[in-house]
C-alpha cells in the first residue's frame, strides 16, 4: 500500500482494531522493568545483529540522542554493549549481551502471560477468531521495516 491510498471500510476497521491492540500491548507492563523502548531496541538487536546508534534510532523511530541515552542506560543496565565498528574505527556498534537476550527472554514470557490470562478470558468463539488469525498476523509483522520505510515516526 502506498501513501494516499484509500481504506475500504473493513480495512479501516482492522487498521483502528490493530490500533487499539498496539496502544493496549505498549501497557502490558510485566514485571521485568524494560521500557517499550528498551524492550524493542533489544529485541532488534537480538534479531539484526550489532547496528550503529544512527541505525537504532532509525529503526525505533527515536531521535540519535535519545538513542544514545537509551542505549546509555541498556549498557550501564549490562544489557547491551558498544565496540569499534571495524569498516569505521571512528563508529561504534551496539550488540545486545547474553542478559540482555536472557531479559528479552524473560520480559516476552512474562508478559504472555499477561496477555494469555487475558485470551483465557475471552468466549471459545473469540479464542478460535484469534487462532485463526494468528498466521495472517505472523505475516503481516514478518517483514521488519525500518520506522523511516513504514512512515511510522515516535
């Protein structure tokens, strides 16, 4: 879909029902103590590999100096560490360490969850809505943009 283009009515709906998902999750906080932000900066990290604080923040839709700090407080936390990019000795890169994957680990299962409890309370109708979902929604958030390729910015 490229900017400008018109919703159909269903579409809109699921787009304000991802919204209202989107807003609800972000609350979800289990007891682990990592901001959203911390939490996804990690799990970037974790997935793509060392990434320069430019490409962080890039990717997290914050500004570089937020970044820095974030990835400040990741590093004095022992959850991220930051070494001379070899192709730029003037660059750093930032690489997420074995806490850090273990504190994504621990934060993913904690806050399941919370959100498990959540689907256990719904209807066995609404369960099977979402089971049947659920591959559609693994494909739609296969493809890990950037926030500047989504149009998406914090």
């Amino acid at each position: 879909m490229t900017r400008g283009t018109t919703l159909s009515a269903d579409q809109l709906a699921i787009t304000r029902g991802f919204e209202q998902l989107i807003t609800w999750a972000r609350r979800v906080k289990p007891p682990q103590g990592l901001s959203a932000s911390a939490f996804t900066t990690l799990d970037t990290l974790s997935y793509a590999g060392p990434l320069r604080i430019s490409e962080l923040a890039d990717r997290e839709g914050l500004s570089q100096p937020g970044m820095t700090t974030l990835v400040n407080r990741l590093e004095n936390d022992g959850l991220a560490v930051r070494a001379a990019d070899p192709s730029d000795g003037r660059a750093a890169l930032v690489s997420i360490t074995e806490s850090g994957r273990a504190r994504v680990s621990g934060y993913r299962a904690a806050r399941a969850a919370v959100i498990g409890r959540r689907i256990a309370e719904l209807d066995p109708a609404d369960q099977a809505v979402l089971l049947a979902a659920s591959g559609a929604l693994r494909r739609l958030t296969a493809d890990q943009l950037t926030s500047k390729e989504s149009g998406i910015r914090s």
